[in-house]
C-alpha cells in the first residue's frame, strides 16, 4: 500500500497515559515502528513531544476521546501538525484490542492517509466556543431551577403559573418576595400585580390561596438565590463574549442578517463553525459537518433511512432555535419552506430542512461577505409558475362545489 506520510505517529490517549506508535523509515525499503508509553503529566508530554521530533515526526493522529485528548493535541500542535481522528472511521479487525494495538492502528491509518482530521478550531475560536458553551449550560440551569421552584408552589398549592406566563417577571417576583417574608394574605400578594395582570386579581386571588409554609419559604429563596446567581453568571460571561468577539464584529452582523438569528444564536453558531469558513470546501460539507442534511444509509440499493448524524449537538441546538423563530416570521423564504414542507413531511423535518437552508446561507454569506438576501415568501408561488398554481388552485374550489370565475386584479 502507498505511503502517504513518511514519518508519522499514531497515539492512544488514556486519562494516565498515552500510548505512542511511530512509523518511520527503516533500514533498506522497511517501515520502521517503535512504540513507547508515556504518563499525560506535562513533563512526560513534553518528553514525548522531544522523542517525536527528534524521530523526524511530521505528522501526528490521535483519537478524540472524551476530553483527554485536549492537553495533548494543545502541546504538540505548535511543533507537529496534528489530526483529531473521528473514533467512527478507525474501527480494526476485531479481537486484539489494546491500547499499543490501537496507537499502531492509528499510526498504520494516518501513514497510508486512510483517515480525514476532524475540525479543530483555532486558540481564540477554542476559547470563544469554551465562553458560550459553558452560558449554555448556565442558561439551561436556571431553567432546571425554575422548573423545581414551579413545582415547589404547586406542592404548596399556589397555582401562580396558571395565570401568570413568567412566574420570575415583575408581578410574580415581587409575589413570591412577599411569601417568602411571611405574608399569605392572596387579597395583599394579588394587589402586587403590575400592568396588565391586574385584570385578573380575582383569578390571582384563587391562585395564591394555598398552604404555603416556612418549609416551602426556606426553599423557595434558596432555589431563587441560585436562579439569581445564575443570572449573575450568565450576565459576566456574555459581557467577556462580547469583548472576544471583537475581531468578529462582522461575522455576527452577517450572521444577524438572516431571520430567525438572534444576536446569542449568531454568537453560538460563529463559535462553533469559526470565523474560517474556508475550512469547509462547499456549503454541503459545512452541512454535513453539522449534521443537518440527510444521512446517507444505502444498502442492496435501498436507503432505509435518511436520518441525520449527530453532528455537533451545540451548533444544533442554535440552529434549531433559528429555525423555529424564522419559521414564524412573516413573507420570508424561511417561512414559506417551512409551510410548503411541514403539510407534506411533519414539522420535525420541516424544522430539519430550515436549519439545512440557514447554514447553506451562512456558508456563502462568509465566502462572499455579503448579506442575507431573502428570496421572499412568495418565491415558491412563482418558481411553480402562475398558470399551474391556478389550475390547481381552481381544481380545488371546483371539488369543493364552487363555480369560479377569475378576473384579473388589473381589470377589476
């Protein structure tokens, strides 16, 4: 089999240690393969990453595992160029699995360029997508600790969220400040509404009697301490987001352009594909990378399935949340193609198919550095052409009992 690289090395990472196979020239026509085991203390990375370059590495491949294969991949990527390697396109033969069998695996694979790099962003794209990430997670543990205070008032049989949307807005925070103080009058907690809430005192007034107590009171300003702090939390590191997005001020106002993308989605989606797009040869790998196009699962000349790859679940997240608000929006493309697909494939892939459109857009808006430009809600009604459209609209009238006669507007 051809040899692609001449000297390189394959690694399996462990969270105490790595195993490292190298293959390099030997003597006559030979392949030389040496493999050593290191700890994945600093010092003995730096011993290995010593070894390799003295042994003429150039190229190194190493299995994403969990999170262990960071602090290795970090080191060596100044000094040698490294592959991230999907675990999915390195199965061997089974039986004789080990870890020295696996760095000689890798090392085999990566020597005969039987397997791609996977995407590894550059350091300040790393520390951008490690800040909204981690808001993410505050994000959905503020939500899980509303969620308990809900369920917290219902055990007590206050049923504030029945009448009330928000029960952390302003009418439902100052209601639950005064339980939580002591008071249990429902006239006095319903009087606290504000604005338009005050139309349902008498509503408010059934839903706050209850039997409300001080072991309910203890927990409820505990879990609200901790929605506040998350507040807090969520508050710091959106404002260190915007600090480091600056040398990406346009990649967001491009990314904002297209509708359904707030200004945190467009901030996610950057993080998450960096500002290189070039790293992606075509908008279908971008999609494909993300895992929102159809999955590609023929067998005996059928496809069972066209379920999607997971893909990257955080970018998914974001997209999904685009999808659905540009499904919403009113006389856009987005919101047409979710109609037109929703009625014949459900909802789900209809949403699937909106966020396959978004990231195909973003994907030449970034090649071109141009804006989103909408094709419009009516793009279908004339891509279909107007006689057609008649015709079948007219059919259905017609199975419908009605006689019809068209008139053109400009005749009218």
């Amino acid at each position: 089999m051809e040899v692609l690289h001449e000297r390189c090395a394959g690694i399996d990472i462990s969270k105490a240690d790595v195993k490292v196979t190298i293959r390099v020239p030997g003597p006559g026509k030979r392949r030389r393969t040496e493999t050593r085991t290191f700890t994945t203390m600093t010092r003995d990375l730096l011993v290995m990453r010593d070894w390799l370059l003295a042994e003429g590495v150039t190229l190194v491949g190493m299995e994403a595992t969990g999170i262990y294969w960071k602090p290795v991949f970090y080191l060596l990527e100044h000094d040698l160029e490294c592959w991230l390697l999907n675990a999915r396109h390195m199965k061997g033969v089974p039986g004789r699995k080990t870890d020295v069998k696996d760095a000689q695996w890798i090392a085999q694979l990566v020597e005969h360029g039987l397997v791609r790099p996977s995407f590894v962003p550059p350091e300040p794209i790393r520390q951008l997508r490690d800040l909204t990430r981690y808001r993410t997670e505050v994000v959905r543990e503020r939500t899980r600790e509303t969620q308990r205070l809900e369920k917290l008032l219902e055990d007590a049989g206050i049923k504030l969220s029945t009448v009330v949307s928000d029960i952390l807005g302003v009418s439902g925070r100052a209601m639950l400040e005064a339980l939580i103080a002591g008071q249990r009058d429902p006239q006095v907690l319903a009087e606290m509404a504000k604005g338009s809430m005050r139309r349902k005192t008498d509503t408010l007034i059934e839903a706050l009697t209850g039997n409300f107590g001080d072991h309910h009171a203890f927990l409820a300003r505990t879990m609200l301490d901790r929605i506040d702090a998350c507040t807090a939390t969520e508050t710091r590191l959106s404002t260190h987001i915007d600090t480091q997005l600056g040398p990406f001020r346009r990649r967001v106002e491009l990314l904002t352009t297209v509708p359904g993308i707030s200004t945190r989605a467009a901030e996610v989606i950057l993080a998450e594909i960096g500002a290189d797009i070039a790293r992606f040869p075509s908008a279908g790998d971008l999609a494909s990378w993300a895992g929102v196009c159809p999955g590609n699962h023929e067998s005996a000349g059928k496809q069972p399935t066209g379920k999607t790859r997971h893909g990257d679940p955080w970018l998914k997240a974001a997209l999904g949340q685009a999808a659905v608000s540009a499904a919403r929006t009113k006389d856009t493309y987005l919101a047409a193609r979710y109609r037109r697909l929703a009625a014949r494939r459900g909802k789900k892939r209809a949403l699937v198919a909106l966020e396959h459109s978004i990231l195909i857009s973003v994907w030449h808006m970034f090649t071109n550095d141009v804006e989103y430009a909408d094709l419009g809600g009516d793009y279908f009604l004339h891509r279909v052409g107007r006689a057609r459209q008649t015709r079948r609209l007219v059919s259905q009238l017609n199975q419908l009992g009605y006689q019809v006669v068209l008139q053109p507007v400009e005749a009218a």
